[in-house]
C-alpha cells in the first residue's frame, strides 16, 4: 500500500476511491456572513452588555444575591431612559441575527 499519490492495492472486497478536491474559481466562492451586520451585530452586543451592567440597582455581593433591603420602587428620570434603551438595543440585535441568518440561508 502506498500514499495518496501511488496506486493502491485492493484489499479482499475493497475497491479504490478517487477523492477529487475541486478548486472553486472566485465567482463560486460565497462570504456566508455580511461584513456590515456581523460588525453591527458584535458593537450592538457591546453596547447590550454595558447597558445591562450600568443598571446594577444593588452594590456588593448583598446585592448580587438579593440583599438589597430598598422596596419596590418605579424607575424614573436616566434609569427610565436607560431601561428603555436597553429595550432598544435588544430588539435591534435580534433585528440584527435574524437579518443575518436570512442573508446566509
């Protein structure tokens, strides 16, 4: 038996395979991805995560588990705004991911 390149013996009820590699030409070669909105896609996701962590309500780990001891109280002013912003940012990176997988599909 030897390499690729030589022949190869046949073993007992084998037969040889051929493996072709095809070489596309440039017009085949297709870019699965827009590079428009995986860039918006990722700035989108960086804006989404410090819009989420700049609305942390409680300082520290009794925060983090649940020990803020404030009651339940309405958001207002730049904590509304930023909520909504958020909001925003979601939707529009989901716009973003559902738009791309059209594009590809």
């Amino acid at each position: 038996m030897e390499g690729h390149d030589g022949p190869l013996a046949p073993a007992a009820g084998l037969t040889r395979r051929v493996c072709y590699h095809p070489r596309a030409s440039p017009q085949e070669v297709t870019n699965p991805v827009n590079p428009i909105l995986a860039i918006g896609q990722i700035l989108l996701s960086i804006a989404l995560v410090v819009a989420i962590l700049l609305q942390a309500r409680g300082t520290g780990l009794s925060g983090t588990f649940g020990g803020d001891s404030a009651v339940y109280r309405s958001r207002r002013g730049v904590e509304r705004r930023l909520w909504q912003f958020t909001i925003v940012l979601l939707v529009l990176w989901i716009f973003f991911a559902l738009v791309s997988f059209i594009f590809v599909t």
